[in-house]
C-alpha cells in the first residue's frame, strides 16, 4: 500500500498582501505543490482557532507585526499554544539591534529571519522547520548582528517590559494606550520609558525614534 504524504499547512500571519503573495508563490515553487498548503490570516483569534483545531503546522510572521497585536500574556498563550499543537513559528525580524535580537530569540521561536537575508536562507528555514530538529533556526543575517554589534552595557540592560514600551512608543502608541493594551498603570508606563532613555542616554522622544530607525525597528 503507497503511504499517503501528509500536507504541511501553513498559515502566513500577517496583513500585508503584496508580502503574502510574494511568500505564498516562493513556497509554492520551491516545494511540491501537493506537499504543502498555504494561506493567510490577519485576525489573531481566528489563527488561534486554526491552531487549536489542528489545522496549522507552520506560521511565518513579522516580528513587529506580531508585537503590535498580542498583549505580552497574549503572546505567551499564543506561543504555548502552538508549543502544545506541534505547531513551529518563523519570525521575520527587520530590526538591527543586538539586545533586541537577543530579546526575540529567548522568546524561543523556531526559526528567526532577517529582512536583509536572500531567499536561500529562507529555503533553509523552510527545510528546516519541516525536518525532526529541535534546535532553533538563526539566519546567517541574525548571526553576523550577534557578532559585530557593540552595544554597550547600558543597551543590554533593558528589562523585557522596557523593551516592550520602547517598541510601542517607537510604533505611535501613546502612554495611555500602551498602559491599556499591556494592562499597567500609565505611572508605570511613564517609568519605563523614562528608564529607557536613560539606559540609551536619549533626551528627546525625536532621539528615541532615531534610534529605533537607525535599529530598523521603523
């Protein structure tokens, strides 16, 4: 009896067509048509209810994308909840930044991909995601930020919650909305953001967002 190839499923999550597209055509050339599945969400709770039905096996995602629609408990139950359903993530980062790197990749996703990286490396990661490894999957782009940056101590020294109110100041979010979308006090907004200039020794909010352009995190 021929054995039956399982479909890989995969889900890019993200909202912007032209990357969809573009992606979805890549996969389809580069792997065996019938092999594989591909389609796109933009709403979080229906791509959670994929998930939890069993009907994704890998997702490609944005970094940024990502951060500016889960809450941080909303990513934690989004990563459990693929980690339980066998379910791998691939993140595309476009951000330069050593100590954010390192953020992203404690975050423990299975493969990491910078914006810089040609379509050979994304080639890999696809083989990658797909075989038995457990091991996560770094970018040659992602390596070569680890090893040359130079950021200094003050840099390193972000707490998460730091790292998360830098990025949503960066993105246009207001104190106030990112007290309600991460559930803290704006008193405590306010503290954090005021840490993370100090640390990056940044006066202005114009010097903060230079700094986070100079990152590629705009």
């Amino acid at each position: 009896m021929e054995d039956v190839k399982k479909i890989v499923n995969v889900v890019i999550y993200y909202d912007f067509v032209i990357f969809d597209n573009a992606i979805c055509e890549y996969i389809k050339k580069k792997v065996e048509p019938d092999a594989i599945s591909v389609t796109s969400h933009a709403q979080h709770q229906e791509l959670i209810k994929k998930i939890s039905n069993g009907e994704v096996d890998i997702i490609f995602t944005d970094y940024n994308f990502l951060y500016k629609n889960c809450t941080t408990s909303e990513l934690l139950f989004f990563q459990n909840l693929c980690t339980n359903n066998n379910v791998k993530i691939l993140v595309f980062v476009q951000i330069k930044n050593r100590a954010v790197i390192k953020q992203i990749i404690n975050r423990k996703f299975n493969a990491i991909i910078g914006t810089q990286d040609d379509m050979g490396e994304f080639q890999k990661a696809i083989h990658h995601l797909t075989s038995e490894s457990t091991q996560p999957f770094i970018s040659k782009s992602i390596q070569k930020i680890l090893r040359e940056s130079t950021d200094d101590q003050g840099k390193n020294s972000l707490t998460s919650k730091e790292w998360e109110v830098f990025f949503l100041v960066t993105q246009g979010y207001s104190l106030s909305d990112i007290a309600a979308k991460k559930n803290r006090a704006i008193s405590t907004i306010a503290t954090q953001k005021q840490n993370v200039m100090k640390k990056l020794d940044i006066k202005t909010n114009a010097e903060l967002l230079k700094y986070a352009y100079m990152n590629g995190m705009l």
